[in-house]
C-alpha cells in the first residue's frame, strides 16, 4: 500500500542533526493538566466524576486521536461526509495533543524520518524512558534543516482546521463550561484535566514501547527504527498498540490484522460502513 507522500523521499532536509530545547507554553500546558488530575484524585474523588474521565477519554481517544486525527486525516484510510470527518478530527483536538495541521505535520516528519536509515533520537524515542519523557512531554525538536512538508490544499486551505488549529487548547473551555454547569468543579477536573493527562500522557507511552519494546512480525526494510505490537494495550488505545502492522501498512483502516488482535477504531467502522456514513475502507492487499 502506498499513499502520495506529503514529504518528498528525496528532499534533501536532515533529520538527523538537531537540538531538543524546552518548550514553555508545552511544559505549562501539560503541568496545568496533572496539577488539576491530582487534586480531582485527590480531593474530587466521586463515582460520578470517575465514570465520566473513562467515558470521555474513551470517546475522544477512539473518535478523535484513532479515528479522527490518525486513520482519516493523516492516513486517509476510510471515506466519509466532510461534516462527520470535521466532527472526528474535533473529537481528536479534544484530547490535547496539539491542533490538527501540526498534528499531521509532526506525524509526516516522524513517519519520514523513521523510514530513512537514520534520524534524530527523538523522533524514534531512542534516547531512554525518562529523557524521551522530557523531550515528548515538555520540548519541542527543532532540526537544522527540516524537510519539506507539503499538505494537500483540501486540508492546509480548510477554515475550520486552521481555526482549530489557532484554538486548539482553548476548545477545552467549552467542555470545562458544560461540565461545570452540569457537576461541578470535580467534573471539569476529570472531564478536562484527567482526560488530558491520560490522553498526552498516554501518548507518549505507547510511542515509547511501540517502538522499543513487543511482538515484531513484518520488518521495512532500510528503516532507522521498526514498530512493534504491544499486545496488552489493545482496548485501552483503541487499536493504535498494533504499531508493527502499522509500520508495515500505514494506510490501512484496520490494525489489528491478526485473529485476536483486538481494534475497536476498525470494530467502529464496520459499525459505521453498515449505517452507510463510511466507505472505501482500505485495507493491505489481499485481505
């Protein structure tokens, strides 16, 4: 399988030389989040609160990052009506990443960079746990001379992805609001900063192991770092850990490809192909 790739394979830019510095505004935005996770641990903790940080950061982790912002926006793997992928792609923005432009340039940079015979330890989480924390969590890379990324005017000229893009952490406020009026401080503590923490954090944990640590069973070849499968996560990421068959099949809508390789993103999208909102599911030839 094989997509246009928004990064030239022979652009001439380097991902192999450049500095981590610390970044203020991420550092700030993701210590806010854990400073309100622990007092709602702490302070806040009520049955009605926990129910609601699992329910939405399910939601937005598997509407949002797995099928929103990763399977349609980055990887185009399924067709849909523009309203429901925008709706998507704003359930992903949801989840405190970034916005949905820089998203998708920061995957396109990985995704090169990771398939060139080498490249910047922090874009293939090579430099140990607790630095690769630091740099994920609380910096920003900025290399010497980044490749060219090139994002199709359909999405680089959407309005609504470049307001989201201006706006992304303050679409939490919103969702603070409702939930405020509805259960209180305690339920903007795990609605927002709970969900937030869990979703950045998280992130940054299945992009260490799934690069480090589990099952390998296909291998791309010349590439710096390989993906692996971390099989115990599958329903916690919504079938994001199958990062071996990722590799392998970047475009593909379904990612656990194996019997038993549980995938509620591809699970959701059988449900939605029968209801007729979904089409064009693409999968690795043969299967």
């Amino acid at each position: 399988m094989r997509r246009s790739a928004r990064v030239d394979p022979d652009d001439r830019g380097d991902v192999g030389r450049g500095r981590v510095v610390f970044s203020p505004r991420n550092a700030a935005w993701f210590a806010t989040m854990v400073a309100g996770a622990f007092w709602a641990a702490l302070f806040e903790r009520t049955v009605a609160g926990i129910a609601l940080f699992a329910a939405s950061t399910a939601f937005v982790l598997l509407f949002g990052h797995s099928l929103g912002s990763h399977r349609k926006l980055v990887h185009d793997a399924f067709d849909c009506p523009r309203w429901l992928e925008r709706a998507l792609v704003y359930a992903g923005v949801l989840v405190g990443l970034a916005g949905p432009l820089g998203l998708l340039r920061q995957h396109e940079l990985r995704d090169h960079a990771q398939r060139r015979p080498d490249c910047h330890p922090y874009l293939c989480h090579a430099s140990g746990w607790l630095r690769d924390a630091y740099w994920q969590l609380a910096c920003e890379l900025r290399l010497e001379r980044p490749p060219l990324i090139t994002l199709e005017r359909r999405i680089a000229d959407d309005p609504f992805y470049a307001w989201l893009e201006r706006t992304w952490r303050w679409q939490q406020v919103p969702v603070a609001l409702l939930l405020f009026a509805c259960g209180g401080l305690s339920w903007v503590l795990w609605g927002v900063s709970a969900r937030v923490t869990a979703g950045v954090a998280g992130h940054w944990i299945i992009g260490y192991l799934a690069h480090n640590h589990g099952q390998m069973r296909y291998r791309v070849p010349g590439a710096a770092v390989q993906g692996r499968n971390v099989r115990l996560v599958s329903l916690l990421t919504m079938g994001e850990c199958w990062h071996n068959n990722h590799h392998a099949f970047p475009d593909s809508a379904r990612l656990g490809l194996e019997p038993g390789q549980w995938d509620p993103g591809w699970w959701v999208l059988l449900g939605l192909r029968r209801a007729g909102v979904v089409t064009r599911l693409r999968l690795p030839d043969g299967r």
